[in-house]
C-alpha cells in the first residue's frame, strides 16, 4: 500500500516504486517520509526507535552468559 502511495507522490505509474532497486527503494522511502512527516511524529518515531534499542541491549546484557556457554545467574530456578 506505502508503495502505491509512493509512486502516486512522485507522479508514477503504481507498479513503478516495486521495480526500483532495493538501495533506491530505501531512498525514496526516506524522501517520501522525510517530506510527509511533521516535527512531532519524526520524534515520537525517534523515542521509539532509541527505546527498541535500548530494550535489545539490555535483553543481550542479561543474556549475555548464554552467549558465551555459561550459565545466567539472573535466571531464577
């Protein structure tokens, strides 16, 4: 549906966003969000984004023993 969007944005026909590389498709997808985006969704998205990383991270903290074939001795039981 984003791409349909897209193609109808850039005056295209709507199969033309599908066709493009992947590297341009990435392109286009940050120029058309860039340019549909206000100032409050851009940070909202920007707070959720630096939240998933942070949760990632502290998941691999706690699962760190694991990495290495030790135990996690934060694992109740």
């Amino acid at each position: 549906m984003l791409g349909l969007r897209i193609s109808r944005f850039w005056n295209m026909e709507p199969t033309w966003f599908f066709t493009l590389d992947y590297d341009v498709q990435l392109l286009v997808l940050a120029e058309y969000r860039l340019s549909h985006e206000d100032e409050k969704k851009r940070n909202e998205r920007k707070i959720k984004n630096q939240r998933a990383i942070i949760k990632r991270n502290q998941e691999r903290i706690q699962n760190r023993g694991n990495y290495y074939g030790q135990e996690n001795k934060n694992k109740a039981g």
